[in-house]
C-alpha cells in the first residue's frame, strides 16, 4: 500500500511538472519579452515587501534600546524658540496659538516665532491676533514676508537670525502642542552630541472618515515601526518637519534649512547625520495632528512627500554611499530614500497584467506555487503584517478593530500610484513645482460645514485617470471569470476599488463644494434684495 501510494503521488507530481515546463517551453519570444519585465519589476516591489519584515525584526530588536528618560537634567534651562510657520491657514491659527501660550517653560526663556507667508486674510488675523498675546506679556514674534521663497524652509530659515533659542521646536498649523512638550523632550539635549528630539503623531480626527482611519493605519506604521526600528538599531531616521525640536547649532552645521527638496526636513536629517550629530525619537511623547479628510488633499500631500524624499535620494545617496559608514547604515538609507519608486513600477506591471493573464493562462500549475506565492508573501503578507503589527504595539486591547480596514488600507495605496508616480517622474527629471499645501480645517471626530471651507484644491484630470484604470481592472475581473481564473479577483479588486475610490470620492466631493459654495453665493445675493424689500 505504501509503495502504491508513493508511485501515485511521484506520477501526480511528474505529471504537474510536465504541464508546467510544456507551458514554458511552448512560449514564444514576444512573450518572454512580457514575462521576464513583468517578474523583473514584481521582484523589485518584493524587495520592499521584504523590506517591512526587515522594520518589524529591527522594532522588536530594537524596542529596548528606546529612550524614555534623559541620562540627566539641566541645571540651568536653556532658551527655547518654537517657530510656527503658516500659510493661508485661517482655520487653525487661533487654535495653533493658543496651544503655544500653554506650553510651560519659564518666562524669559521661551519665544514664540510665527512665520507666516499667507497670501489671504490669515495674515492680517494673525497679527492681531499675536499682539493680544503681546499685550497678555507672550514673548512672540511676528514675520510676514510678501513672497515664499523657499516656501517652509525659506521661512524657518527667514527666522533663524531673530531665533533666541539654543533649541528650536517646529509644529505646524495643523497640529496642537502639548502643555508639557518641553518638559519632556528638552533635558534630551544634555547630551551634546544629539541634534533632534522627534516625537510620535497622533490625530484628533482619526475616526472622521474611512480615509482618515486609513491614514492613522500608515502613519503609525511609519513611526511606530520604522521610525523604532532606525532609533533603536543606530540607523538614520529622519526629523518629520513638525513636533520635534533641534538644536540651532546642528540646523547651522549642517548647512541651514535648503529648499531644492520638497521635503526639507529629511534633506536636513542626513545632512546632520552624516555630520555626526544624533537623533533621538521619543514614540511615548504624543503630539495631535489633524488629518486630511478629502482624497485629493490627502494625495496631494502624498506626492508631495514621494517627490522630496525621491529628491532627496537624488541630492544625497552619493554622499551616504560616499562615507565611511557600515554597511548596514548606508542599505537602510537606500530602502528609506527610494520606495516611492514603487509607485511608477506599479503603474508599468498594471500595464502588463492583463497580457500576462492571457500568456500564462496556458502554463502549468506548478508555477503558481514556485513563482506567485513568494511574490504575493513579500508583498502583500509584509503589508499586513507590518500595519496590524504596529497597531497592536499601539493598542494591545482594541487593535483588532483595525483588521477590517486592511481591503481599504490596501486600496489607499493603490489610489496613490497615478499621482505619486507623476510626483517621482518629476523629481527624477528635475522639474521643479511649488509646495503644495495640505489643507487644515479645525477638525476633530465632528462633522464640519465644508461649504466654509475655502482652501480646495483643483483635481483636473486626475480623477478621470483612475477611473479609467480603474475600469481597466475590471475589465481584468471579467476576463478572469470568463477563464476560470477565480483567484486573481480578489488581488484584481483591490486595484479595482482602490482607482474608483479614488476618482469618484474625488469628483464628488467637488461636487458638493460647487454646490455648497453656488448656494452661499446665491443666499449672498439674496441679502440686499431683501434690505431694498
């Protein structure tokens, strides 16, 4: 019976085999030319899918060597500046300030910068709204300047002369800081090799929408896990531009705030890094941010991130790759600066799926298991793992909850690649575009007015775009059921969903801003009518 059943299941395995290399062999050269670019790009999207493993090791290896305290205090406090740069940020000003006024520190030792570039009425209101806490004994300055040159890093840079502080802390408008955010992070500095203390995000509007629940998910991967896997292993990671607080003389060292990046605080880390100074990342320190809560807002501060970390790897990969650093430090610089790259990758196997689908139709099963299954763990097993991993760090008891937003987590990424890929075609050809502002609108978890809202940004042709991938897809979905090829549809809808998600949230909600903002107008125009009445 044994022998029996061993020859049966050699001639099963024989027979899979045979089917499978009679499929290659029966291939003809166009469809190498299709196979071994498809396979090719998959492998390199794999590569970062590996990646995340790697960040999920290093958290967990690296998790006991995070800093809760400094090794000592100052006995005497050193100034501080808190600079806050603005634009065109009417909404969250008043709230921005009036964290600042709590933050506690002694008097005399704290100044607050307001630097603000707004073009509308923000600027007026903001002034006014700075000397009331002049005359109420706040130590603020404010800076207007009448162009945005350098957009952020030209005015963080603008108020470093007038800048009193031997440490400087940046927030931005959309977040609100912590009372205690100073106590907590400034004895850090004892030490005068560090040069930045980094804090961890949270968000006041988490549970707003879908999209910002989606959002909350990515960025705690980011600095849960990543950033906790580079601090804890003695890898570079990077200053996020707001809720963290540097030294002067390192911003001065390293060369100064420097505007040929979009993302100029991650150019200004490696820079410091590479001249020694040391980053510490405080992830128990949490700073409320505010999400956006519309979909092109959100891709817009994407790309914009794609295209100033893609800049950055094309400023400063020769510099790392140049230095006397391990090996290790310079392969995890690689991974940080370049996978963005991802996204134009993606855009190129979309293309190629479906004649893929149709050329290996007629292969062998055994491919699936030696080929796919290896590509679809690196890529998509990595992806859950490294965000639901991080939520559970986050919240031992709730992040079950969060298992539910994995379809849509996945689909956010995929409503990313038409416009973070056009974001990295610009930064490798050097095209030069301004800095694109994510709206900021006051928000919590509530409900707001958007027809108040006046901060929208145009979409154009984007959302036309992903609709028609996303019929693309579903055309593939079609073509799959007519075959038989049952298994490709669920990763097929994911793509599906993610490109019609993205375009018809889009196209809606501009909708609804054109039709809130006619029916403002005409209750406007109906005012006068009645005082004439």
């Amino acid at each position: 019976m044994l022998t029996g059943s061993s020859s049966t299941t050699e001639k099963l395995i024989d027979a899979l085999f045979d089917d499978t290399f009679a499929g290659v062999h029966s291939l003809a050269a166009f469809d190498y030319l299709i196979l071994i670019p498809y396979f090719v790009m998959l492998a390199v999207l794999s590569f970062y899918g590996c990646h995340r493993f790697a960040m999920i090791s290093g958290y967990f290896k690296g998790k006991k060597n995070m800093p809760k305290e400094p090794s000592r205090n100052f006995s005497e406090l050193p100034k501080v500046t808190i600079q806050l740069p603005l634009f065109n940020e009417r909404y969250v000003v008043e709230r921005l300030l009036e964290s600042a006024s709590k933050v506690r520190y002694p008097e005399g030792l704290l100044q607050i910068q307001i630097l603000d570039d707004s073009t509308d009425d923000t600027a007026p209101f903001t002034e006014a709204l700075v000397a009331t806490y002049v005359e109420r004994g706040f130590n603020m300055e404010y800076r207007h300047r009448k162009n945005r040159k350098g957009y952020k890093a030209g005015a963080l840079q603008a108020g470093i002369p007038t800048a009193t502080g031997e440490l400087i802390a940046i927030f931005d408008a959309d977040f609100v800081i912590p009372e205690d955010f100073l106590e907590k992070t400034v004895h850090h500095f004892t030490d005068e090799k560090v040069g930045v203390v980094q804090t961890r995000w949270t968000y006041l509007n988490r549970h707003f929408n879908l999209l910002t629940e989606v959002q909350t998910m990515l960025l705690d991967g980011h600095f849960i896990l990543e950033h906790g896997a580079r601090a804890g292993n003695g890898l570079f990671f990077n200053f996020n531009g707001t809720a963290g607080i540097m030294r002067k003389a390192m911003i001065e060292d390293a060369g100064g705030w420097q505007h040929d990046t979009l993302t100029e605080d991650s150019d200004l880390s490696y820079r410091a890094q590479l001249k020694g100074w040391r980053f510490v990342y405080l992830p128990h320190v949490e700073c409320p941010s505010e999400l956006p809560v519309e979909t092109y807002s959100f891709q817009v501060q994407q790309s914009r991130w794609a295209k100033g970390l893609t800049q950055c790897a094309k400023k400063l990969l020769r510099m790392i790759l140049d230095t006397k650093l391990p090996w290790r430090v310079k392969l995890e610089a690689i991974c940080h600066l370049t996978p963005n790259i991802s996204y134009p990758l993606m855009i190129l196997v979309s293309a190629l799926m479906l004649p893929v689908m149709i050329v290996r139709f007629y292969m062998g099963p055994l491919e699936m298991l030696l080929i796919d299954f290896p590509l679809i763990i690196a890529n998509f097993v990595s992806l859950t793992a490294f965000y639901l991993i991080a939520q559970r760090e986050i919240d031992p008891v709730g992040w079950k909850r969060t298992i539910w937003f994995m379809p849509a987590l996945m689909a956010a990424g995929v409503a990313l690649t038409i416009s973070n890929t056009k974001a990295v075609i610009e930064a490798l050809m050097g095209v030069e575009t301004s800095f694109a502002r994510t709206a900021k609108y006051n928000l919590s978890d509530k409900k707001v007015k958007l027809e108040q809202v006046e901060y929208r940004r145009k979409s154009g042709w984007l959302p036309f775009a992903e609709i028609a991938m996303g019929t693309v897809f579903a055309a593939m979905v079609y073509y799959c059921v007519e075959s038989l090829n049952l298994l490709s549809i669920p990763f097929l809808m994911i793509f599906v969903s993610g490109y019609y998600w993205a375009g018809f949230t889009t196209l809606w909600q501009e909708y609804q801003g054109l039709m809130q903002f006619k029916a403002a107008k005409a209750a406007l125009e109906a005012v006068p009518q009645q005082t004439n009445h």
